[in-house]
C-alpha cells in the first residue's frame, strides 16, 4: 500500500506531566476535632494546540475539604498531557480532545489528588471514576440550546 492510500491518522501521547499542584491547610486545628467531612469536587478540561499537529489537554481537579464548617484542606491538581494527532476528521477531533484524551489523563490526576491528600496526613481520597464522554455530550447538547434563536410565544 503506497503512502497516499493509507488515510489513517496518527494518535498517540508523546509527554505527561503534573502542571500544577497545591495543597493548603488553612488552620491546624482541624487535627484535633472528629473527622466528618464535606467534599467538593469541582473538574475542569482544558485543550490547547500547540502546533499543527501537537495538542496539551488538562485536567484540573480542585477539591475542598470542610470539616465542623470550616475549610480543612484544598487541594488541586492540574494533570497534563502532550497528544500528536494528525489526520483525523475535525468532526473527530473535538471528541478525541474533549472526551478520549480526558479519559487517558483522569487516573493520573486522581492518583495525584489521592497522593497529595494522603501526604497531607489526611484520611485517603478517592475520586470516583468519571464518564468523559457524557460530559463532552452534555456540553455539545448545551452548547447546541444556546446557539438556537429563542422562539417568541
């Protein structure tokens, strides 16, 4: 098969990297009292292309701890990747970075999170696993209702 013929594209993760990392105990005290905790978890992606064929997508995972209603500890991590993708369809495209790509970096910033909390002499955080691709559908339906022209009743 001569090179023209093949049309397959390339996929593949060529660096991984924790971007950013902190982690705060505001106040000590929080050592001293029952451990009941409330978590929020906030997740954010990220894609930007660094050339025409190179793409960074971040993960970033900030969670706050609040125990007797104040704040316990923040943690936050921002897992990064550098994916080739060359010659897949745009309309791929924005799935692979939004959705797959995610998917690879998501056990990484959760061992991280888990890692950093742990080390915080914290009890062990583990995120629970996440479905990349109904978010990135989630996202492209809401996107899709904003760009409508809202209709006159």
């Amino acid at each position: 098969m001569s090179e023209n013929e093949n049309q397959g594209g390339q996929f593949g993760l060529e660096r991984l990297f924790v971007k950013d990392l902190s982690f705060e105990v505001p106040n000590s005290k929080v050592f001293l009292g029952e451990w009941k905790p409330e978590m929020n978890v906030q997740l954010n992606t990220e894609t930007q292309r660094l050339d025409d064929t190179h793409f960074e997508v971040t993960v970033t995972v900030t969670v706050t701890a609040t125990n007797a209603g104040s704040t316990a500890f923040v943690a936050e991590v921002k897992q990064a990747g550098i994916f080739l993708i060359e010659g897949i369809p745009e309309a791929q495209l924005a799935q692979l970075v939004g959705a797959y790509c995610p998917s690879i970096l998501f056990p990484y910033v959760r061992e991280a999170v888990s890692d950093v909390v742990t080390r915080g002499s914290f009890p062990q955080l583990l995120l629970a696993p996440v479905n990349f691709d109904a978010l990135f559908a989630q996202a492209q339906q809401q996107r899709q209702q904003e760009q409508q022209p809202a209709t006159l009743q």
